[in-house]
C-alpha cells in the first residue's frame, strides 16, 4: 500500500488560527486569572485559620 504524500494526516503546516497579539492577550488574561484565583484561595485559607484561633465569645 503506497501513502500518497501531503493529502492526509497531520504533514502540511499548520495554518495560523489567531494573530500573535491575541494570542498573547489570551495568555495575560489567563495568567492573571491564574494568580487572582491563587490570591483568593490563600486569602480564604488564612481567614478561616483566624476565624478558628478565635475564641468562641459566650
């Protein structure tokens, strides 16, 4: 069985789906996505080990 070259699978090159600012504009957007949900996380876990060193006030 003889493969024909360039008319299946994955051999041509790959055409470019967005521009390279957008692509990078979705990069920054990801990235401060990323630290902001780290952020909040953290924020949560310290606020909550404060909230348990407390006392219970009665």
């Amino acid at each position: 069985m003889v493969r024909s070259s360039g008319t299946a699978g994955f051999e041509s090159r790959p055409a470019p789906v967005a521009s390279t600012r957008l692509t990078n504009a979705i990069a920054a957007s990801l990235a401060i996505g990323a630290l902001t949900l780290c952020l909040v996380v953290t924020l949560t876990v310290l606020s909550s080990k404060i909230a348990i060193a407390m006392p219970l006030a009665t």
